[in-house]
C-alpha cells in the first residue's frame, strides 16, 4: 500500500513538473507575442533552465541559511542526534547533516537534493516538548521526505516557483517601460499583465497540492518506520497545541516545514502547503490497523 502512494506520488510530481515547463514556454510565448520576436521565447526558456539548475543545487543550503539553522555534531545534542542516526540505519538511508535552529516555535524540515545531500533540521521549542517517542516520530517523518525523494521534489517546485515569479517580474518591467509609441495592440499588453500576475498563483497553488500530499505520506511512512502509531499522533497534538509562528518566517521555505511555521489565519490557511493537523491525526487513527 505504501509503495503504491510513494510511486503515485512521483509520478504525480512528473505531471506537476511538466504543468511548470508549459506554464514557463506559455509565458514566454506571450511576452514573445508582445514584443513581436521569438529571441524572447528563447530568452526565456533559456533564463528558466539556467535559474533552475543553480536552484537544484544551492536551493538546500540556501534553505538552511535562511532558517537560520547550524550543524551540530554527536556531542552537542546526543539524545536528539542518535535518534536521526539510528532512524537513518532503520529507513536504510546515509547519514544526513543535523542541525539545530534557535527558535522556541516546536518544527522541523528536511531538504537536500537526494539522500546523499539531505538536511534535518529541529528548531529547540520542539527538543524541549518531545519525549523521545514522539521526537523519534517527528524526526522519521523528516527521513520519510528524504526516503521518498520528497526533499527533491520540494527544491525542483521551490526553484521552478521561483523561476516563474522572476520572469513575471520581468515581464511587468518591460512593460512599464515598452515604448509607448510602438504601434501594437493593447491586447497583447493586457495579455501579459494577466499572465505576470496570474502565473505565480498558478504556480504557487500547485506547490500547495504537492506539498498537502506529501504530509499525509511522510506520516504514514514515519509509523511505518517506527512502528509506533501513537508517537506520531501525540506528536502532532503536541504541535499543533504549542504551534506559533517562528521567529524567521519566509513563505520560500513555508513547504518543508513538518507544521506551517507562519502566522495562521482564516485566510493564510487556505493558501496554506499543509493540511490541517486535525485531518493529519484522523488519517493516521484511521490507519492503526494497516500500520
């Protein structure tokens, strides 16, 4: 059951993946519309290839550095490292770098590009109100993002998300500044306004219905690594009684996050990259007898 849910989940990301590469060539067809010159489509294409590559690779140390997190080694926190250690043995995954981020608001994320780069991260509000249960649960629902290659897909959505709102940007610049004497419809301006201003809503809604999903999967696969249904709901109560915002809150790094680390509102949780943890905790309970 669970390899059918991590193979749908890779092959609904390709089909997200592909949804960003049309949505890229339609903005670049609409910009080359305007200003009457295919170089634009190319310039384009070419600009979003070479932003995503750096974002593939730099996007999982960038991530850290602007959580604010630093690496630790065994001796500075044993209980919370030996626990990532024997996770990794268990999930049959390589070591991955440990760090520690100075906030009060209980949360953790993973990134990386692949296993063999992966990050884990615990802010020290939740190393103060997990036991070690429910701190093993937290910690192997961050390796299931690993495990699953989920940590991959967060930084080809992060950087593809990012790709699509800088060359928006850029659209909206080219048009204040467009000559107004060119003798061109009004059309095609109004054309690319709607697309500079739509497409990163576009963008942003599908990362939101990648990342919902994936928070279902890292938790059942987290009980399925640890066994221990219980430790993973007492450690979603637990945060979502003592969640608040973190100090260094950036909707950038909004996804990886095991639990939304922004200010919460009726609004901001419908544009939210995590379900609620009440539908979190029902799904798991309702699941005990799979586990």
């Amino acid at each position: 059951m669970m390899q059918k849910q991590i193979t749908a989940n890779k092959r609904n990301t390709i089909f997200i993946i592909i949804f960003f590469v049309i949505l890229i060539g339609l903005i670049g067809g609409v910009f080359a519309y305007l200003y009457n010159s295919i170089w634009v489509e190319v310039y384009v294409i070419v600009i979003a290839a070479i932003y995503a590559i750096i974002q593939y690779f730099a996007a999982g140390p960038i991530a850290v550095a602007m959580t604010g997190a630093h690496e630790i080694q065994k001796k500075d926190n044993p209980k919370y490292y030996n626990i990532v250690e024997n996770l990794a043995i268990t999930a049959g995954l390589p070591m991955p770098k440990v760090y520690i981020i100075d906030d009060p608001a209980p949360n953790a994320f993973a990134t990386g590009r692949d296993p063999k780069h992966a990050m884990v991260a615990a802010t020290t509000g939740l190393l103060d109100i997990m036991d070690k249960s429910e701190l093993e649960a937290v910690m192997a629902h961050e390796l299931s993002h690993v495990k699953n290659y989920d940590i991959r897909v967060s930084m080809i959505t992060f950087g593809l998300v990012c790709v699509i709102g800088f060359i928006s940007d850029i659209g909206l610049r080219m048009l204040i500044f467009r000559d107004n004497d060119e003798d061109r419809s009004p059309v095609g301006a109004i054309i690319v306004l709607v697309t500079a201003i739509f497409a990163p809503i576009a963008a942003s809604l599908a990362q939101l219905a990648v990342s919902r999903e994936r928070e279902y999967l890292a938790d059942a696969s987290a009980v399925n690594i640890t066994h221990y249904p219980e430790g993973m709901i007492n450690a979603l109560k637990k945060l979502e009684t003592h969640s608040r915002p973190m100090k260094r809150q950036n909707t950038a790094t909004e996804a990886l996050y095991i639990n939304n680390p922004l200010k919460k509102g009726k609004i901001s949780n419908l544009f939210s990259t995590h379900p609620p943890i009440e539908k979190r905790i029902e799904r798991l309970e309702n699941g005990k007898k799979t586990f």
